[in-house]
C-alpha cells in the first residue's frame, strides 16, 4: 500500500508561522524542528509521505538549500524514511514506539508525558462503582438504549445545576459519551461545512480538531491579557455571523481564567442581540483553585433558547468514566437525541450509574482542589527556580499553567524536550493556524516528583535549544548557504 501524501498546501499551513522572531538561528533548523515536532505530536501521522523538496520550497517561499538540509536533519535523527521513488516518509526514531515508550522500561529516567490535563479516579469512585452494579439488575431487562440518557442521572444532573444557581429540568439534559461526544453532537446539529463557529484564542485544542473535522471554520476571538474582550466578542458576532460560539468562561482552558458575573450578564446581552446561540464548556467547572465559579451562564437565559451548556464527569470524577451531558432547551433537546440516533445511540448504563451515585453523594472535590493548589504552587516554584526567565502566575482554576517564554521558542522546545524524555504541549496547539509560539501548557496533575524530573527536563531542553554549536549540520558555512537564496 503506497503512504497517503500530505501537499504542500496542507503542510504550509500545519506548520504556520514555524520561523518565529529569532532570526539569529538558521532557517533549517527551525524548520525541522517544526516538522518533527508535527510527526511527534501526531499532527502528521506516521507513514505520511512528505511533498518534495522544491515544491515544498516554494509553498514555503524559502530556497531548496533550506528544504535539503531540514530534510537531512529529520533523516538523521530519524523522523523521515527516503526510498527513491518513494519520497521521503515519516517515522519515529527505532519505529513507531520508539519516542514515546522508549525510556519507559529504563526505570530510573521514564519518559514523562506532561500533556494530559487530567486526575486520577477519587478514592470513592470503587464504591460508587460497587453501589451501580447493584442497581444494574433493575435496568437489565430494557433493551439498555436511552437516547437522552437514564432518567435518575438526568435527575442529578439537573439538581446539580439547581446547587449552582441554575433552575434545570431533566429534560433540559441529554447525557453523551464525554464532553468531546457532546460538541460532536452540536456540531452536528447546529453547524455544517464552511460554517463559522467563534472561539476564545487561545482554546481548547481538541475542541479546534472537532471544529475543523466537521469541516467547519473556527474564527477566534483573542483574549487580552486578563479577562474577556467582549467588544470584540460583539464585533466577530455581529461581522462574522458565526453559527454558534464555542467560549469557556468557567477556568477556560488553557488559561486557567474565570469569567465573573458582570461578564456573563454582558455576554448574554451581546449574544441576544446578535442572535448568536453560545456553547459554553462547563467541563472544568469544578477545578477551582480557590474562587468558586459564579452561577453558569446559562442562569442569565431564563428561557434557555440562547444558550447550550457542555458539562463532563471527566475532570471533576475521572475521564474513564466517558459521561458527559448538554444542558438546553427542552426543544433543542429533543433535536439532539433524534439525531444521536446515526451517532452513538446511547451512553453505557453501568458509567451513568456510577456518576449518578457520585453526583447524589455530593461528592465534591474539595480534597482533589487542595492538592491541585499545592502541585500547582510547587510548579510555579520550580519553574521560578529553573527557569526565571519564564513567567507563569497562579491561575483561577483548571490543571495547568499557561506559561510564557521569553521568545517564541514553544514548538522547538516541545521538540527539543521530546528528544530528552519530556512531552509538553506547545502554544500552537491551541491556536487556530498557529500562533502563540510564546506559550506552553504545563499541567500540574503530575505527582511532585514527575513534576521535579519534568521540570528539569525542560530546563535542559531550553539550555540545548539556545545553545549554539559549530559543527556538522550547524557549521557557520552551511547555515549561510541554507539561508542565502530565502
């Protein structure tokens, strides 16, 4: 079977804005740098065959000298296969595996993966999970498909939104397979190809992937340095006529930011004037660090046509779990679940006990809160020891820090970091074509010792990455002939 290949086209625009603004460094480096950290981080998938040097050069607008030598860097280390005929075809250094599992059976120096933003299951799931098995009898002799999900979850669901100031009716909630199954569904519902849907941007980098797959057109809205801009908000709603807005205002991902009150009531107003339906993400809600998240959003729409609100169990319980629910109008509501019929059909029966016994229990995480604050302020610690030259500061809530470089180094640091047995997710992965290369997210649900191994690594990874050297492919002479025809 001959590999799928990948057009310079869509390469040019996967890599973005891959110089930066430190031109000291020679174009090939950056440039492979950027391509291998795209294969590493499953951008550009393996076995891909890569467009030819020259058409490539041209798409990028930068001479074949600098093609040539970013594609024998990649060859060197390994990330790129060229057979002739075949064209030059992604790999990962020792086979697929090899980069990411290696250094996982050398027991003293595992390779840490520092992108999941995600806990571990709370010491009362067991028993919840126990409690589910003995109600499962009752639900055994029905066919086992509920369309809008069982009718004692929707129950606790809607009581939950009620604890948060939020009066909600069962029937204003349909359970999905996860928050991700859940904007699927909306998607589906409310958008179709080349529709625009408005995002905060940065934002959350799986809810991008959903928004492209769907073949729609995500137009983002930057956040300033604190807060929300709602007269851009206004301005993209009323110039762009986006179909919906995809926005997280509860300890927004990957920025850690809480919307407060007043902002919501603004929010709302905008979108009722601009008859812009909004998709709030309420899945981190419960990850506050210290302040409490207002009343959702969805309070300020009392007849609840403008608004469609995305909660999850997956970072308040545990993502194995794969329960998450929509909050809407009875109306839209039932629009969702006859279209879930050519999804996924229903939500596995056991798992929505489960989180029904939780959410009954009350079972908050107020333990999980403590510990979160304390990895966190030894993350900010660490960092502010090893890499003083960065800035990152307490966020509201969430699992992460959004941290800032002092250059825009973030996707040859990821790449740098990799090599040296350290994921990280760089800023461009939250942004829509590229951007804020000045930017990485560092979740902080590691155990403290990870996070110290971690962080070390990345302090090595940017000692390596601005250090210049003078020999081989970094020669003073090759640099100025990969350079000298761009």
């Amino acid at each position: 079977m001959l590999p799928i290949r990948l057009s310079s086209g869509s390469l040019s625009r996967l890599l973005g804005h891959w110089r930066g603004e430190d031109t000291r460094e020679a174009a090939y480096h950056l440039l492979a740098r950027a391509l291998r950290l795209l294969i590493v981080d499953g951008r550009i998938g393996l076995g891909v065959r890569l467009p030819g040097e020259r058409e490539l050069a041209h798409a990028l607008g930068v001479s074949r000298t600098t093609l040539t030598a970013a594609y024998g860097q990649l060859r060197e280390d390994g990330y790129l296969l060229s057979r002739r005929g075949s064209g030059s075809v992604t790999q990962l250094p020792g086979g697929r595996d090899a980069a990411v599992e290696a250094d996982d059976n050398e027991g003293e120096n595992p390779f840490i993966d520092w992108t999941a933003a995600a806990v571990p299951a709370p010491a009362g799931l067991w028993e919840a999970y126990e409690e589910a098995l003995r109600q499962l009898p009752a639900w055994l002799s029905g066919i086992g498909y509920e369309a809008l999900g069982l009718p004692c979850l929707r129950e606790a669901i809607a009581r939950d939104y009620e604890r948060r100031g939020c009066p909600t009716r069962p029937e204003q909630i349909i359970v999905t397979s996860g928050a991700q199954n859940g904007l699927t569904l909306v998607l589906r519902a409310l958008a179709g190809p080349g529709d625009r849907i408005a995002v905060d941007h940065p934002t959350y980098h799986n809810a991008l992937g959903a928004i492209s797959r769907n073949y729609c057109q995500p137009v983002p809205i930057s956040l300033p340095e604190t807060g929300w801009d709602f007269e851009a908000l206004d301005a993209v709603f009323r110039q762009a006529g986006p179909r919906f807005a995809y926005l997280l205002p509860d300890f927004h991902n990957p920025t850690g930011r809480l919307m407060d009150e007043p902002g919501r009531r603004e929010l709302v107003s905008i979108a009722a004037r601009t008859r812009t339906p909004l998709l709030i993400d309420e899945t981190m809600v419960e990850t506050g660090l210290g302040a409490t998240a207002p009343a959702p959003v969805a309070a300020h729409d009392p007849d609840g046509d403008m608004i469609i609100s995305l909660g999850s169990a997956s970072k308040r319980y545990w993502g194995g779990l794969r329960i998450g629910w929509i909050r809407a109008s009875e109306q839209r509501i039932a629009e969702f679940g006859r279209l879930r019929a050519i999804l996924d059909m229903a939500t596995p029966v056991l798992e929505q006990l489960a989180v029904t016994v939780m959410l009954n229990r009350d079972r908050r995480t107020d333990d999980q809160r403590s510990l979160m604050r304390a990895r966190c302020d030894r993350l900010i610690a660490l960092l502010a020891e090893a890499l003083p030259h960065w800035r990152a500061s307490v966020p509201e809530g969430g699992l992460a820090l959004w941290a800032e470089l002092p250059r825009p180094d973030a996707s040859a640091l990821a790449a740098m970091a990799q090599s040296l047995g350290v994921r990280i997710a760089a800023g461009p992965r939250f942004a829509v074509d590229g951007g804020f290369e000045r930017f990485v997210r560092l979740p902080f649900t590691l155990t403290e010792p990870d996070l110290q191994r971690a962080v070390q690594r990345l302090a090595q990874a940017d000692r390596s990455l601005h250090r210049r050297a003078a020999r081989g492919f970094d020669s003073p002479l090759l640099a100025v002939e990969a350079d000298r025809m761009i």
